[in-house]
C-alpha cells in the first residue's frame, strides 16, 4: 500500500490517539469525534475508518476489510489520504 504512507509500512497498527474517542451521536445520527477541546461530526466514510482503528487491526487489515464492503478502484489513495490527514490532525497514531 503506498500512495502516501510510504514511512507507515502496510504492518503498522493503528490506535487513536491519547485522549480522543468515537460517539454515537443518536439526535444528530452520526458519529463524532470527542477530543479536548474539540468535537468534529465525522460523515460516514470517516466513522467506517476510525471504528476500525482499534489498537489490534494493521493498516492493511483495514484497507481488507474496506475492500470487502466497497468496490472502489480509489480505496488505496482514498484511504491512505485520510489515514495521513487524521494522523496529522492528532486524531489517531502508531501503535509502539
């Protein structure tokens, strides 16, 4: 898997960060994204991506798992676009 994440090796796992967590928010009907601070409304693709971000899962099993639900020829650069984006913004990280 490149496209990216060429210093995060298809093996890394990934955790969220310190301090942040999902929210089912049932009036809004959405999940959002709890941090100090700060809460983001994640649309759906989002919430997909970061409800397997569990600490266990490596980037590949994500992108697996995402393979099986959708036929996109842009899953790859889709994902590691986003992965990129929420590791920058401090909302997940590697696992040690």
């Amino acid at each position: 898997m490149a496209d990216g994440l060429e210093n995060i090796v298809k093996e890394s796992v990934l955790q969220m960060a310190h301090g942040v967590r999902l929210k089912d928010d049932e009036e809004r009907q959405c999940k959002l994204l709890l941090m100090p601070e700060c809460i983001v409304k994640l649309n759906h693709s989002a919430s997909e991506v970061l409800e397997l971000v569990d600490g266990n899962r490596t980037i590949e099993m994500i992108y697996s798992e995402l393979a099986v639900r959708y036929e996109d020829d842009t899953l790859h650069r889709d994902l590691a676009e986003f992965l990129m984006d929420a590791l920058s913004r401090g909302w997940i990280e590697l696992k040690q």
